[in-house]
C-alpha cells in the first residue's frame, strides 16, 4: 500500500512538473550584494535550446506551453549552438537593501554573435536590448569591447531577466554580473594591458619598416608587415576593432577574425622562409611557402561566403598547416645547429597548440571560453618577440657576411692589406693634402726580391707563406697611422704619415731589411726574405699620385738583384737660377748634381 501512495505521489509530481513548465525547478534567486561585486552566472540560472529559434519571450515567460521546459544550466557547459537554432536563459535577480552600486549583466566573449537581454518593465511588459558582434557597436546598449547590458533594478524585489542568444558554432558562454564600480576598475584595466600590447606592436612595426628601409634587408618588411596583420587580428579578437576601428560596420566586425587570421596565416610562410632560408635538400618548400601565402587572399574571401562552421574548419585548417609547416621548416634549420630554428620553433609551438585546441572545441570537443580570446592573444603575443630574436640572429649573421664582402673588396684575400685600387686612392688624398696644407709624407715602395725564386724552387705554398712573413714584419715596423697596401704580386706600398727628412725612411727601410734577413727558427725551409725599399718625400719630390707610383716602380725595377743600395729616393727636382741680361749660361761651370 506504501508502495503504490509513493507511486502516486510520484506521478503527480511528474504531471505537475509538466504543467507548471519553468516553475517546476526551485531556481536560485542572485542576491546582489555590494560585498560580493563580481559574481559568475553559469550555474546559477535556468537554460533552454530552441531548435528553430522561434520562441517569442512572451510565450516563455508565461510558462503555459509544457514543451518549453528550461533545465539548470551547468558551469563551463558547451552549447550545441548553429545558425538557426538559439539559448534562452533565465535569471532572477534580487539586489540587497544595502547596496548603492549599479549592476551590470556582461558576456565576456567579443565573438559572440548575437545577445539580447529582457527585462520586465513597471507594467509588465518586456524591454529588450540587442549587442553581439553582428551587430554595430554603435548602435549597443553600452558600447565596448564585449555585450554588457545594465539591470533595471529599481527595489529589492525579485526581478526576472531572460536572455536570447544566436551563434553561428559550438560555444561555451561567459555570463557575469558586475557592480558598477568593480566594472569600471576592470575596463580601465583592460583597456590598460590591450593598449600597452597594441602599443608595442606598433612599435616593432615602426622599427621593423626602417630597419628594412636602412638594412635594405626585406626580412625586416615581411616582419613589419606580419606584426601589422597580427596586430588587426589581435584587434579583432579582443574586440577592439570593433569598438574602436570599425564600430559602424556589423558585419565587417563578424568576419574580421577569421579573414584576419587567414591573412596572417598567409606572410607567415614568408616570414619563415626568410628567416630560415633556403634548403637545397628541400627545394619544395620555398615553392610551397609562395603557395601558401599567394592562397590566403582567396581563402580570406571564400569565407566571406561561407556558412560560419565550415568557414571556422577552412581558416582553422589553413591555419594549422601553416603553423605546422612552419614547425617543420624550424626543425629542419635547428638540426643543422642554427639557433634561428629554435627560436622560430618556440615562437609557432604555443600558437598551434592554442590554434589545435580552438578547432577541436569547434568541432565538439570540451572547451573554456577564454581561450579564443585570451589563448590566441597570449599565443600571438609570445610569437612576436621570438621572431624578432630570430631576425636578429639572422640580419646578424648576413651583416657579418657582408661586411667580410666589403673587406675582402677592398682588402688583399692572402694578405689583408689594402688592395692597389683602395691604396692609390689613399695616396691621392695624401697628395691632395701635401698640396693644400702642406702636412708631410713619404710614400715607399717595398719589394720581396727573392719572390720568384723561392716559387720557383719551393712552390706556391711557401711563397705565399713568405709573403705573409713579409707582411708581419711590415706590421711591426710601421706605426698604426701609417698605411699599407699590396700593389703587385710581392710589392708593398706604405704611406708614412707626418714624415719630413729621409732620416726615419732610413731607419724603417733598414729595420725591414735586417728582419728579412733573420729567418725564423723552426721553420722548414730556413728561407731569408730579401727587401728592396724606395721612398719619396712629397716635400722633396711633389707629383700627382699616378706619377708617383708609376716612378717609383720604375725606380724598383731598374734596381739589379744584388745591389749593393738596397734603398733608394726619388731625387728632387734640380732647379737653378735664370740668367741676368747679357749673360750666357757657362755649362762649365755647371754644379755636379749626384745621378739619380
């Protein structure tokens, strides 16, 4: 008899339940209390998915159609939402005899689609108030980067507040309510870190197009121009585009996310292809990163028109190829001990990760909420100062290259000294300021005698290592100001700065020429390193700086091996004075100038 008065009692319940549609569930009633100013919603109210999306708020509110039954919403649940099927939400609110804050009803997610709030009015009636990132900024109730909507809480009452939400995918929703004055705090600081990170993007962009400008180097461009895109899709995503760039346009705000993401999915192969350069045991890949980034603006226009869901699985799917590639490439170059991969591969990892889990919480698997927003704006944020270490290791190691480019240009492979081209024009502008400050020089010519004939007899190695032994000897002879340079296959050329008198000439020459004949111990063949020098005092001897080197290498080859004057001048011009009228130059009593 138990038994059956509890079945009964049962069925009853069951019945009631039915008949009394959303009244059947005790639903919590929020107290807003002033000590307690932020407080997480999605557990605390009522949910209901509307198949069709036709259910009017009126016809939910009044509880008379048992079919429209709303269950308990559950904490981090993921909605099975698609277009043309929508959440209803119910809360009931009571603020507290001792509050004085307003409070304000938010849903943190800049991509929601569509949110519209109801609430009661004094007679009964429904108001409603529409945000969502399909519709205009401008045009929301409260405007900012995220649907914030103010309660209408005029007494102490219990206060009914449904809500209405349209998206395009599956999504986990975000609902807070928020006193007024911890809302402002948390806006301010927001609005704080996202300008700080816009700040420093646009930053790195400023440095990334001049560096290219100066540099010439188009890594620094491709950079500038990924963090640019970056930034608009960073922008978009935290839902400061919509707020602040692009308030007026609905439509355009729903679909910057993924066609921005597409578009920075695009350089990005770009971006490494030049970081990592080519391969040739890989020659597909820079074809495929010219592919891949040549795709992306097409892609970016297909999901214009794309249904969202398989537009989200296209930008996603491109997206990860990219970044998976990308990884690929970065291995490739780290294998080879090259620091540039590594760094190229820290900076994609956590972005595919965040990337990887976004597209399977569309797909249906379990997400939080926070991570379209803040995972791809903490993965984006940690991939731009990776990328910009691996630029600089690599603008580093292409300035080194070039820079030994420019000394090997002007400077001798063999021996380091300054080429002929690069020493005539030194000696030009010795020349030129000899003739307008009359600052002193010599110039002087050193020549390896013994050259040929230790090539002929030892072989080209040798040779050139007594040519390096020469210029070791130069090198601790000549002073740091003075300069030196190769002119020919074993000749020398130095200009000694600040020179005056034939005297230190004399003293260098001759230091030079012991030192060559000391042979150093140890070394195999014991070889002596035999010198000829001449010189020209500029005050002395004045010429242009062709005239001058072409005399003084005629002077070098008129020298006999075995001279018994290893050193030699230039002599200066013999100049006399002109005969006084009447008088006959006496070539008799001409003075006997030493021959040259």
């Amino acid at each position: 008899m138990r038994y059956a008065l509890g079945l009964l009692a049962a069925m009853l319940l069951v019945l009631l339940s039915g008949l009394l549609g959303p009244a059947a569930f005790a639903q919590n009633v929020v107290v807003l209390n002033d000590d307690n100013p932020v407080m997480d919603l999605q557990a605390s109210g009522l949910a209901w998915i509307d198949k069709d999306a036709q259910t009017t708020i009126l016809q939910l509110a009044s509880g008379a159609d048992p079919a429209l039954l709303m269950s308990p919403a559950q904490a981090r649940a993921v909605y099975p939402l698609e277009p043309g099927v929508a959440l209803w939400q119910h809360y009931r609110f009571r603020k507290s005899t001792d509050s004085q804050q307003e409070w304000t009803l938010q849903f943190p997610s800049p991509l929601l689609d569509l949110v519209t709030v109801f609430q009661k009015t004094r007679k009964n009636g429904w108001v409603s108030q529409t945000a969502g990132d399909t519709v205009a900024v401008s045009s929301w109730p409260e405007p900012g980067r995220y649907a914030q909507f103010q309660l209408a809480l005029p007494d102490d009452n219990v206060h009914d507040v449904y809500v209405h939400i349209q998206h395009a995918t599956r999504l986990n929703i975000p609902v807070n309510v928020i006193a007024s004055k911890v809302r402002s705090h948390r806006l301010q600081v927001q609005a704080l870190v996202v300008g700080a990170v816009l700040g420093a993007l646009v930053l790195l962009i400023a440095g990334g197009a001049a560096q290219s400008w100066v540099y010439r180097d188009p890594t620094y461009g491709w950079y500038a121009l990924y963090v640019s895109v970056m930034a608009l899709t960073i922008a978009a995503w935290t839902g400061v585009a919509a707020h602040m760039m692009w308030s007026s346009s609905g439509a355009w705000a729903d679909l910057a996310p993924g066609c921005l993401s597409i578009l920075v999915g695009g350089i990005a192969p770009m971006v490494v292809h030049h970081l990592c350069g080519a391969d040739s045991r890989q020659k597909g890949l820079a074809p495929l990163a010219y592919w891949l980034a040549g795709a992306s603006l097409p892609l970016a226009v297909a999901y214009a028109f794309l249904e969202r869901e398989p537009g989200v699985v296209l930008a996603g799917t491109y997206v990860m190829t990219v970044l998976v590639l990308g990884m690929r490439r970065a291995i490739i170059v780290w294998r080879r001990r090259d620091m540039v991969g590594f760094w190229v591969l820290a900076a994609f990892t956590p972005l595919a990760l965040v990337a990887l889990l976004i597209l399977a919480g569309t797909a249906g698997l379990p997400g939080v909420s926070w991570l379209p927003q803040y995972g791809l704006l903490a993965g984006l944020i940690i991939q731009i100062p990776f990328l910009l270490v691996a630029l600089n290791l690599r603008s580093r190691e292409r300035h080194n290259v070039e820079a030994r480019e420019e000394v090997m240009a002007s400077h001798d492979a063999l021996t380091g000294l300054l080429t002929l081209t690069l020493f005539n024009d030194r000696l030009e502008q010795a020349v030129a300021r000899f003739t307008r400050h009359k600052e002193p020089a010599a110039v002087v010519y050193a020549e390896l005698v013994n050259y040929d004939y230790v090539k002929r007899t030892y072989g080209i190695a040798v040779a050139e290592q007594s040519l390096l032994r020469s210029v070791i000897k130069l090198r601790r002879i000549l002073r740091d100001v003075d300069t030196v340079g190769r002119v020919d296959e074993a000749r020398f050329g130095m200009i000694l700065e600040g020179v005056a008198s034939r005297e230190p000439v004399n003293e260098m020459a001759a230091r030079l020429i012991a030192a060559g004949l000391m042979p150093l111990k140890g070394l195999k063949p014991e070889i002596v390193l035999q010198f000829h020098v001449v010189a020209v005092l500029l005050n002395e001897k004045p010429m242009e700086g062709p005239a001058l080197a072409t005399s003084l290498a005629e002077l070098l080859d008129g020298m006999a091996t075995r001279t018994r004057r290893p050193i030699r001048f230039l002599e200066p011009e013999v100049t006399r004075p002109m005969p006084l009228d009447g008088e006959t130059m006496d070539d008799s009593n001409r003075e006997s100038y030493p021959a040259r």
